[in-house]
C-alpha cells in the first residue's frame, strides 16, 4: 500500500524550557524554539532567549516551576524553583 504524501510542508514550531544556573547560584529560564518537518521528522534550530525571571531552588510545595529528570541510576528526581521576587 503506498502513502499519499502532501506537496505542503507540515512543519511544526515547538518550544522547549530548560533552566541554566548563574554564578550567582540562581537559575534562568532558557526559551527555545525548534522546527520540526512532521514527513521527514528534521528539525531546525530558532531562536534561543534567556528569561530576565531568576529562580531560587526550593524543596518545599510551593513552587512555580518543576523540571523532573531521572538521574544516573534510572531513580526518578524533580528540580522545583520559586521566582526571586526583586526588592526595590
């Protein structure tokens, strides 16, 4: 059975969030969009913005932002952040 292929590109914009530490200790919300061709699955690079909002890291439950990752030995983790409010 053949596949009917479209002659329009599909390609989709994605974003993606990750976080960079400071060297001031805080964290940094990092934006970046990549698009995606849906036939081919080739992805091309966008625009990339690092946000001026800075993060303290917090174990407690309240958080605004929560990245999970599993770590080394396949144990699931979870990096919770809570924004810096800045003083005037």
């Amino acid at each position: 059975m053949r596949q009917i292929r479209s002659t329009v590109l599909d390609v989709r914009e994605e974003k993606i969030f990750s976080f960079i530490r400071d060297d001031d200790g805080f964290f940094r919300k990092v934006e970046k969009t990549v698009y995606r061709n849906r036939d081919t699955n080739e992805v091309k690079q966008g625009e990339e913005a690092v946000l001026d909002e800075r993060y303290k890291q917090t174990l407690d439950d309240d958080y605004d932002e929560e990245m999970k990752y599993q770590g080394i030995d396949g144990t699931d983790h979870a990096l919770r952040l809570k924004i810096v409010v800045k003083e005037d």
